[in-house]
C-alpha cells in the first residue's frame, strides 16, 4: 500500500490545516478548512490539487474556508451527516463505523461526540494515522459544549482502543498550555516531566508539537488517565469511576 504524503500548516491563531496527498493517483484531501487561504496556499506550496475536503465538526475555525477553496477546486466535500443543514457545502454526509474510500485508502468514521455532538474523527488505518479535530488534543482534549463528560469519555476510550503506534493530528496548537495543566494533576509522573521539557524547547523553536502518537498520549495525557493510580491519588478520587475521575479532570481544566 503506498504512502500518503502528510503537511501539516499553521493557520488563523492556533488552529492547523493538513493536506494529505496520493502521489500515484494525484488525489489530494484536506482535513477541515480553517482558513481559505491558508489551505489554498499550502496547496500552492506543495503543487497539489485539492479533490476531498474532509470536514470533523461544524464549528467556524474548521469549516469557515470551504467556499473559498471549493470556489477554486472541484472537490468533494465529506462530514457529519448531522451538520449538512448548517453546513450545506458538504455533499457526501458520513457516520460513526462509515468507511469510504481516499484514492485506494478506506478511510474509518469514529464519532467522537462531546466536543460538538456532530464530531467525527477520520481514521486511515493502512498508514496508522487519525485526525482527531477538537476531540482529542496533545495532552489535552476538547471542550464540551454540546455533550457531557461521560459522552466525551466514552468518545476517547474509542480512540483509546486504536493501536499504540497510531499517529495523530488535530485542530490545535493548545499543546503547552495542556502540558502547564497537565503537571497540576499528574505532576508526579516521569514521562509527563520529560515530555513538558520537550514540548517547551519545541515551541521556544517555533516548532509544532504535533503530530503526536497515541502510547505517548496514553502516558502523559491526563484526560486519557481517568484509570491511573496516581492521578486518581492527587484527586482523592480511588474510588470513583474512570468517567467521574475524567468529568473532575476536565471540569478542572476549565477553570485552570
Ligand atoms: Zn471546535
Ligand atoms: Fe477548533
């Protein structure tokens, strides 16, 4: 199976953009569309054709570029089926356990609600890699304002489940601020103390911390450590649920 080629782009404040690319087929998909320009000019950049723009959820920051692009590019614009009344450039709606095909490479629908209800993830199992949009961030995830906590729960223990090995990339650059919080519940932890220390020398480069890959996020992510001894510990909180540690943890982010 050949390799997709993947560019990742900064755009509008915090957000990124990333184009993925067939070289056999020339087929090109973007993930979401923040900004217009910001897609067209990476499309420019790379000298690829856009033909798929693949959209995660209706929010403005990942799908306010689509008419700028589909106004220079024929392409076929793939979301939630949920969010083609408020978003009516999407022609082909998907589900959660929908699979189509990108240029010989079925592409997996996770829906991944809590964030948004209508969130969906894409997941190119062949190349080992998902987009996770405002779902699932680098030690971080998103914040709900149209699920509950135990819906977002059960949304990441899905993207729990992918292999360990699996790549990700999402919407936003929101990594350092998730590392200062992630140390205030779990600051004990090794792996977490290596990782800040990697992430603060990245963007003190003016680097991206992103992509990430799950066994790391599964080590330092707090949101995805409902289950750990440690944190629990910190919380007073050994005998809750793993879905009531993860609503107290992400209660506390919001105030953080
Ligand atoms: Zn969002
Ligand atoms: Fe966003």
């Amino acid at each position: 199976m050949s390799e997709l080629l993947i560019h990742q782009f900064p755009c509008l404040g915090d957000n990124y953009g990333v184009l993925l690319h067939d070289e056999a087929s020339g087929q090109t998909a973007a993930i979401d569309a923040p900004d217009g320009q910001a897609v067209l000019d990476a499309l420019k950049d790379k000298g690829w054709s856009l033909t798929h723009i693949l959209v995660t959820h209706h929010h403005a920051d990942h799908t306010q570029g689509i008419g700028a692009v589909t106004s220079k590019f024929d392409c076929k614009v793939i979301g939630p089926t949920d969010t083609m009344s408020r978003v009516p450039s999407i022609q082909q709606g998907v589900d959660d356990g929908d699979s189509f095909d990108f240029a010989g490479h079925s592409v997996r629908v996770i829906g991944t609600p809590g964030h948004t209800l209508d969130m969906i993830n894409f997941y190119f199992a062949d190349q080992g890699v998902v987009f996770t949009g405002d779902t699932l961030f680098a030690m971080g995830c998103g914040r709900i304002f149209e699920g509950n906590p135990s819906m977002m729960w059960a949304s990441l223990q899905k993207l729990m489940a992918l292999p360990a090995d699996t790549v990700i990339y999402c919407g936003h650059e929101y990594t350092q601020a998730n590392a200062d919080f992630a140390m205030s519940v779990d600051g004990g932890n090794p792996e977490l103390q290596k990782r800040v220390e990697i992430v603060k020398a990245l963007r003190a480069a003016g680097k991206p911390t992103l992509p990430t890959v799950m066994q790391v996020e599964l080590d330092t992510n707090p949101f995805l450590r409902a289950g750990d001894a440690g944190i629990r510990k910190n919380l007073g909180m050994e005998n809750a649920d793993d879905a009531e540690v993860f609503a107290e943890i992400r209660g506390r982010k919001d105030n953080f």
